[in-house]
C-alpha cells in the first residue's frame, strides 16, 4: 500500500514533541503530524490532545523527495466537524457617498504644495536646532 496525498489513515501516535506528533501508518512508515495540524483552535501544549499510543485518523498533506510525510488530524474530520469557514462579505458597489473622485493636479499645483510643506519642515528643523544649540545658561559675549 503506498502513501498517496490526500488520503485519510488510521495511525499510531509514537513520539510527542513540543512542535508535533509523529504517527506510524499502517504501512510501517512514520509521518509528522505539525502542532498547527492537531486541532481546529490554537494547541499551545500537544500533551493536551494526544499522547503516546493514541490511534488517530490523519489524511496525508505531503510526500517530500527524502521521504519525509507531512500529516494532518484537523483535516481528517469529516467537513461537518471542521470548523465552518468565514463567510465572504459581498462586494458592494461604489456610490456617492466617500470622498469625490480627485482630479489630476498640474505641475504648478504639485509645485506649490511641495514648497509649502518643505518651508513648513524647513522652519520646524531650525527650531528644533536653535534651541538645542543655547546651551545651558545665558550667552556668553
């Protein structure tokens, strides 16, 4: 029997690690089953959901070159014990409410605004400057 992607095995939890359980299929071989793959909610502690010996359904996710199987148990469940998917909000279409349309500027009003911002940075750096160069006390003379 080889392992193919997408399907369901009933397996051995073997060895419980703080990122994952390893499960030996039917066939001898032994796959990874990720902390994130376990349960439908956040699993911060694995020992919570499993321990050594449990027999658990996966479905296989992947098969790597080196021979490396990723599985799954949240996956496994049938569609009606997965948690339900979010439903997609429905695209409204634009009205007249919200800011108008903006219209090209030219270059002359582009100009303007960007000189007008950069006199209003030029004059907050200078006294920022100016007070950071008094020192302490009055001036000397």
């Amino acid at each position: 029997m080889s392992i193919e992607v997408g399907s369901k095995l009933e397996g051995k939890v073997t060895g419980i690690t703080n990122f994952g359980a390893f499960v030996e299929l039917p066939t001898g071989v032994t796959g990874l089953v990720h902390i994130s793959e376990v349960a439908d909610n956040y699993v911060k502690d694995i020992n919570d959901h499993l321990k050594v010996g449990d027999m658990v359904e996966v479905k296989v996710m992947n098969v790597g070159s080196d021979g490396k199987i990723g599985l799954s148990i949240r996956k496994a469940k049938p569609e009606s014990e997965q948690r339900p998917q979010r439903p997609q909000r429905p695209s409204r279409p634009r009205q007249g409410g919200g800011r108008p349309p903006e219209r090209p500027e030219n270059f002359e009003t582009k100009m303007a605004k960007f000189m007008k911002e950069s006199e209003e940075n030029l004059t907050t750096l200078k006294r920022a400057t100016e007070s950071k160069r008094g020192g302490r006390g009055a001036r000397r003379g």
